[in-house]
C-alpha cells in the first residue's frame, strides 16, 4: 500500500520500484496496493471536510493527520510488519 512507503530508504524503494517493473504479477500487485492506499488516503481527506470551514484550514488538519499517522506507522508499524512475517 501507499502506506508502506515509510517503511523503506528512499534508496531500497527506488530499487523495488525498477525490480518490481520487470515482473507483471509484481508491478499489478503494487499498482494494486498503491491504489488502496491512495483511496484510503482521499476517504481520510473526506472524513475530515466536516471538521474544516475553509479549504486553508482543511490543509493544516489534513497535514497534521497525515503526520500524525506516519508517526504511529513509525512507532508500530515495524513490529507488525515482523509479526505478520513471522507468522507468514
């Protein structure tokens, strides 16, 4: 998913990215979480549209959500991907 991008270096991404190109069923998979991801993306950007008058308000609440999930994906998103590998 989208999501998983904070999960990797800048570099190991780029280097996923141009692996993943040159086999089919890999690329549609990523094609596929990334498009998940980005939908979960725009939903969380509606659910907060009742919280906001203006749209430059809606910019901040939606930047400081944004780095408040990237947060908690630093803080506990390492040990679920290991547990979800282990149990794999």
């Amino acid at each position: 998913m989208l999501w998983n991008l904070t999960a990797r270096s800048p570099l190991h991404l780029a280097r996923d990215i141009i692996a993943g190109t040159r086999r089919l069923p890999v690329f549609l998979t990523g094609m596929f979480h990334f498009a998940v991801g980005l939908l979960l993306l725009l939903g969380g950007g509606i659910l907060l549209l009742p919280l906001v008058v203006r749209a430059r308000d809606f910019l901040i609440v939606e930047t400081i959500a944004l780095i408040a999930a990237l947060a908690v994906d630093q803080l506990v998103g390492p040990e679920l991907r290991r547990l979800r590998n282990v149990s794999s």
